[in-house]
C-alpha cells in the first residue's frame, strides 16, 4: 500500500534527523555553545523570537485587513483539503500582526475550530456523492480520533525536548513528503477522471446518434433516485451514538488536561495524570478495531465485497496496528507544531481509498474536536486575547462554509474531485514554505549567536 511507503519515508527522515542532533550537539558543545537553563514549552513558541506576551490593539489597519485576506483563503482551502491551514496562520499572526507566538498559536486554533465548526456544518447538510451512508465516516472518526489526541499530548511534550533546528527540518520532511505525494495522487486521479469523461461523452454521443431508431416513448428510470429535504440529509449524516462516543473522549482529554495545568510538573501526580490518556485512548481505538475486524472476517467468509467503510483496505490486525501508528504519529506531528494532525490525516484518508469528498469532510469533523480541545485550554489559561480570537474565528467560520460551498459546486459542475486533492497538497506546500523558510532563517541566527543545539532537559524546561 502506497500510504504504509509514505509512512515508512516519514519514520526514516524523523529517525535520522533525530539521531544527527547527537553529532550536532557534539560539535556545539566543542565550540563553546552554551546550553540554555530554561526553554520554551513549545518549540512554536521560540520559532519566530521572544516568547513575551504580545497582544496588538484590535483596530483597522492594512495589518488586519490583509491578515483578514489570508486567514480567509487560508481557512477556505485548509477545510476544503481537510489540513486546517495552521501552518500558514502562525506565520501569519506572528509576523503581519505581530502577535507573540504562544498567542499566535492559541489564536491559529481558534481558526481552525471556527473554520472545521462550520464545514461540518456544511458537509452535514450534503449527500454522500456515491452511496446512501452519512458523507463523514464515523468509522474512521472513532478509529483516528483518540490516537490523534493521545499523538498531541505526547508532541507537546516531546516539543519541550527537541531543539530548534529539528523541528525545522522535521516540517521539511513532513510536508515535502506529504505534499508531492499529494500532487501525484491528484495527477492520477485527474487523469482517471478525463478517461471517464471521455467515456461519458462517446456513450452520450452514441446514445443521441440512435434516437431515430427509437420508438417515441417515454422511460421511467427502473431505480429513481429519491429527492431528500435538507432535514433528511442531516437526519441520514448525523450519527448520534458515534458523536456521543467522540464528545465522551473529548470530555475525558479536556479534564485530565485541565487537572494536569494545576499539578508540578515532573510530579507523580504530573505523570499518573498522562498515563491516565492511555486507557481513555485504547478503550475507544481497541473497541472499534475489534468491530471493524470481526465485521470484515465475516464479510470476507461470506464473500461479500461491499466495503465496511470509505477505506477500501481489508481490516485486518496488521493495518489496524499501521493506522494507529498513523494516528500517533499524526498527533505527534501536530503537537510538535502546533498546528493540530490535518497534515498526516488528511493525505493519510486518501492513501488508504477514501474518497476525496470523504475525506475532507472526515478530516475536518475530526479536527473540530482536536482543534476545540486547545481552544478550551488555551481560553481557561488565558493564553490569547478574546476580541482578536473572536474576530478571526468568525472570518474562519464564513470561509469554512463559503469555501466548502464554492468547491464543491466546482467539482459537481466539472465532475473533477481531484480539486480538492490539488487544493490540500497547495496548502501543505504553502505551510511548508512559511513555515520552513522561517524556521531556516531562525537556526542560522541560532548557530550565529552559538546558542545550544541539542536535547533540552525536560522537567526544567516546564
């Protein structure tokens, strides 16, 4: 499978890049590199200067205007890929408005969560293009969902860790990776959908050529298809019980965050609360792995092809153990960064069969509860100004809804899906270059000042 070689490139660039900061921190302390006493909590925090609170007027200005711009376009696309935008918006809020990085981070969550709020709300009152099931997989929701958010926890941890110049080269192996391997799923599939079109169109000819040679009778199709009201479509997307499972998860994650800000850090009670994750996590995962398995043995005993879910691989113990992974290493990804799992998740959904429309709208439900989580936490810690949070989570919300709007009829009306895979590897490849860029620029600085290059300890740098 395609996605387990993209999972595997990933895996062995992180590897090494990991295993260099050895040698590096070598040759930085033979060079009189002096190792710092207290770091970041959040390598986002240290990507772009000081990590002081710094919180601009909200007031009109070229600033905001053009902030209001990009964040637009950057949520209408990010939604439409199913990546959330995060890389752009950081960048954005630190270097055009002028926001400390911790607040820009807090604030690039809340325009994800406004922005993946209101395309479920879209993609809720649209029909599955292909079959009578809900449009969002609650399947893979549930089987993604707490691996996703157990990956988070455990990145923001590693990110106190981890030295400047790693991240920076671990965003470059990620979204070099995810992103040309998004550009050629969408060259694939453009090309598959001009051979169907050509297709259509030499039976629609054939078909107009024999119309002489029919009778003048009108057909009923054998099957019509049934016309649903708005109300009905939501009734038919909306899954309940699942939702009530994924809001169950959330709640658990949130309390044990909150409970875990109020403890010392390195503490017992600081690690008992984290391994606490791990059982919230593996209870939801393990119980939809069992499901997914014993409904595909007896599909596959009975030789029945229809498929379980949108992912069109076997459920089998090996890619239910590969999918986790994924989704940790997701989590993980998104921890490091700040910038929430769209970036693994979304490339990943396509990688094992999902459809394009499928996946941005599975992709984005789940980053509305990963992104809502930080929002939360972020809020009861006051790390981001109301006005400003506000004022662009409602610009994320008009441009989740309006981008999800305009897409879709574009690919209806071109009978393209492919649009949305070219939209999500542009985003990743814009994240990639602001963020990259940037981060480049900060290491040489770094290396110029002879600052520490290596492992920070990880109890002192709460």
């Amino acid at each position: 499978m395609a996605a387990k070689g993209l999972v595997l490139y990933l895996l062995t660039g992180f590897s090494v890049a990991i295993f260099s900061v050895y040698f590096v921190e070598n040759y930085s302390n033979g060079g009189g590199y002096t190792k710092p006493l207290i770091s970041s909590p959040n390598l986002l925090e240290e990507k772009y200067g000081s990590s002081d609170k710094v919180w601009p007027e909200l007031k009109f200005s070229w600033r905001v205007v053009l902030a209001t711009v990009i964040g637009f376009l950057g949520s209408a696309c990010g939604t439409v890929g199913g990546v959330g935008g995060g890389g752009i918006f950081v960048p954005m809020l630190t270097l055009l408005v002028g926001f400390d990085t911790k607040s820009a981070a807090a604030i690039s969550k809340c325009m994800i969560m406004g922005a993946s709020a209101s395309s479920v709300w879209y993609n809720l009152r649209v029909q599955h293009p292909c079959r009578e099931v809900p449009i969002i997989d609650y399947d893979l929701a549930l089987l993604f969902q707490p691996m996703l958010m157990l990956g988070i926890t455990f990145g923001v941890s590693l990110s106190v860790v981890f030295p400047y110049w790693l991240i920076t080269v671990l965003i470059i192996i990620l979204f070099l990776g995810t992103s040309s391997r998004s550009v050629f799923k969408a060259i694939g599939m453009w090309k598959n959908e001009t051979i169907m079109k050509k297709a259509m169109e030499e039976q629609q000819s054939f078909a107009n050529s024999c119309k002489d040679c029919l009778i003048d009778t009108e057909y009923e199709p054998l099957n019509p298809k049934e016309e649903k009201t708005t109300l009905q479509i939501i009734r038919s997307n909306l899954n309940i019980k699942r939702f009530s499972v994924l809001v169950l998860v959330w709640c658990g994650f949130l309390l044990l965050q909150i409970i875990k800000n109020e403890t010392k850090a390195c503490s017992t009670w600081y690690w008992a609360l984290n391994l606490l994750q791990l059982p919230v996590a593996l209870a939801v995962f393990v119980y939809e792995c069992v499901k997914l398995y014993k409904e595909s043995k007896k599909r596959r005993n009975i030789e029945n092809s229809e498929q379980l879910c949108e992912a069109t691989i076997e459920w089998t113990a090996t890619n239910l153990v590969f999918c986790s992974l994924c989704g940790i290493l997701g989590g993980t990804v998104g921890g490091l960064l700040g910038s929430g799992g769209g970036f693994i998740l979304g490339p990943l959904l396509l990688e094992i069969g999902v459809i394009p429309q499928v996946a941005s709208a599975t992709a984005t439900f789940v980053m509305m509860f990963s992104s809502s989580l930080s929002v939360v936490e972020f809020y009861l810690l006051k790390r981001f100004p109301i006005p400003y949070g506000l004022y662009l989570m409602c610009v994320s919300i008009l441009a989740g809804f309006w981008g999800q709007c305009v897409i879709r009829k574009l690919v209806t009306i071109l009978r393209r899906a492919s649009i949305i895979v070219f939209i999500l590897s542009g985003v990743i490849f814009a994240s990639a270059l602001t963020m990259g860029l940037i981060g480049i620029d900060r290491s040489i600085r770094m290396i110029n000042n002879h600052e520490f290059m290596g492992f920070l300890d990880f109890c002192s740098s709460q």
